[in-house]
C-alpha cells in the first residue's frame, strides 16, 4: 500500500526546506494511510532519542518515506541531514487518533 504526499516547505533553525513529495509506503501495522493527510504541514519538533523511546512502548505503525521523484530528492536528502544533525524528529500529523513523526535513517530507529 503506497500513497504520495505533499511535505510543505518548512524552517529548521535558519535552515529551509522545500516543500516537495514524499511516497509512503506501509511496512508495518493496520492503521491506514487514509488517516494521513495529501499535504503535511510541520506541527512541532522534538528530540529523536525521546521520540525513539517513546515509540518503543507503543503500539505503532510503520511507514517508509521516500522522495517522490527524482525533483524531490534534493529536499529530501537536506531534510534528512539537518534532522540527524539536529538529533530531531518532526510531527506532522496530531489528531486524537494519530500522531506521525518523521523520523529521519538513524541507526537507533
């Protein structure tokens, strides 16, 4: 199960990032990917290892984030880097019925 999604341009600590697509593809669990909005918008930030923790205690569903196309990538890849340099997470999804991080490749997720 795939869907492609709009991740709105967003400011990380002076650092801007383009909005572009991502493709979603589920790995793991039963929520549907109904519950995830065609466009994200950045909620809040938070702390990697806390949101690693946190998630280790949940029951959860797994969702892979991939640019869309080869025009996206650039955005993706930037994204990617300043999250991990940052040790960051973002919430782009806060509903009474659920909450999505985007977590970027770490070795601890």
């Amino acid at each position: 199960r795939e869907k492609v999604v709009k991740l709105n341009e967003m400011s990380l600590k002076g650092v801007t990032i383009p909005s572009f697509h991502l493709q979603v593809s589920m790995l793991r669990g039963s929520d549907p990917l109904e519950c995830i909005d065609n466009t994200l918008t950045l909620r809040t930030r938070a702390d990697l290892e806390q949101v690693i923790q946190y998630l280790a205690t949940q029951r959860v569903t797994v969702v892979e984030l991939e640019p869309e196309g080869e025009e996206d990538t650039d955005a993706y890849v930037l994204l990617c880097e300043t999250l991990i340099e940052r040790s960051r997470a973002l919430v782009v999804v806060d509903t009474p019925t659920t909450l999505l991080y985007i977590i970027p490749p770490v070795a601890s997720a």
